[in-house]
C-alpha cells in the first residue's frame, strides 16, 4: 500500500470513531523517519482509545509508532 493510500486508511479509521480535528502534516522533507503525521483530538479517553485501537486492529502494515493516548487539559 502507498503511503498516501496508508494515510487515507487511517484518516478515515479515525473519522470512524469520530476522530475531531484531524489533521495531516506532510514531514518527508524535515524527517526520514515518516513521510506523514496525523493528529486529532477526541473529548474524551475512552474516545481516544477507540480512535487508536481502531487504527491499530485495522491497519495491517506497521505505521510506525502509534501514540494518543495522552490527554491534554487547556
């Protein structure tokens, strides 16, 4: 799967789970560790572990590290 094809997946897994604000940032010319980064938000953890676990179980390449589960208080 292309990487652009990979990022489509996993931006419409995590709008599955009503994912808010997802964003994709394009880093493949400031690092080769990704070609991309998506960020998104949730209101809730439990919302943000359905986001994630729904990424993860679907998803069958290795997307490299999948981080969320940190809950940020404004």
């Amino acid at each position: 799967m292309s990487s652009k094809s990979l990022l489509k997946k996993i931006i419409s897994l995590a709008d599955d789970k009503k994912a808010e604000n997802i964003v994709a940032l394009d880093v493949s010319k400031i690092t080769s560790l990704s070609e991309y980064f998506v960020v998104c938000s949730a209101s809730n953890l439990i919302q943000v572990k359905a986001i994630a676990d729904n990424i993860k179980e679907n998803i069958s390449e290795n997307p490299g590290k999948l981080k969320g589960m940190k809950m940020v208080h404004g």
